[in-house]
C-alpha cells in the first residue's frame, strides 16, 4: 500500500511529530482494530520500530496518522523530511505478517511526455 509522510508542522530535529498517513481503504483492508501497535522494519534500519496505533482516532472517518519519532529520525537521516509544504514523500508499507510492516521509499515517478 501507499502511504504518504506526516507532520504536525513542528518539524522537529529529534523526530517528533512525524509519521506516515494510510489511506482510510487500505486501513480498513490491512489493519485490525484489536492491534494496539505496529512493528515496522524501516528500509536500511536494523531491527523494528514499535508504533502505536492511535486508537479510536485511527478508525474515525479521517483515520489518524500513524506516528513516531523514530520515523521522524529515520525520515530526517534519508533526506526526506523536512518537505515542501503540501508536498509528502510516498511510501510503499508492506504488511509480511500479523500487524508487522516494512516500509520503503516509493518510486519515483517519471514526469509523462
């Protein structure tokens, strides 16, 4: 699934605030509401980043980001935070099992001729 980069505007340094953001379809297709957390590899990281699910606000009609400071970090290390306003990087979050993901760069879009 695609999902896109989040912040709450602060863009901070030590990583907070930051996050990605699911499309409501996807987290209806791909998340259980039971899930308090997810595991995330994140690409080119060891090991996994416990994320929290945030609760009732994740499954409201808008969906709620999901967020992390070790995301924040992980986005600031690969260059891809802080972004132009109106302007997320996309991501490819890759469910393997249960409610562990990866994460990974999306491709880059070649303009259309």
């Amino acid at each position: 699934m695609v999902v896109t980069g989040w912040n709450n505007g602060a863009h901070s340094r030590n990583g907070a605030g930051y996050g990605f953001r699911v499309q409501t379809a996807d987290r209806d297709a791909f998340f259980q509401k039971d899930w308090t957390s997810i595991q995330v590899e994140l690409e080119g990281e060891e090991g996994t980043v416990d994320i929290p699910l945030p609760g009732e606000a994740f499954w409201s009609e808008n969906g709620a980001p999901l967020v992390s400071p070790a995301v924040g970090r992980w986005l600031r290390k690969n260059g891809l935070a802080p972004w132009a306003r109106g302007n997320p990087p996309a991501f490819i979050l890759d469910p393997i099992e249960g409610n562990r993901f990866r994460v990974r760069k999306a491709p880059r879009q070649r303009p259309a001729f």
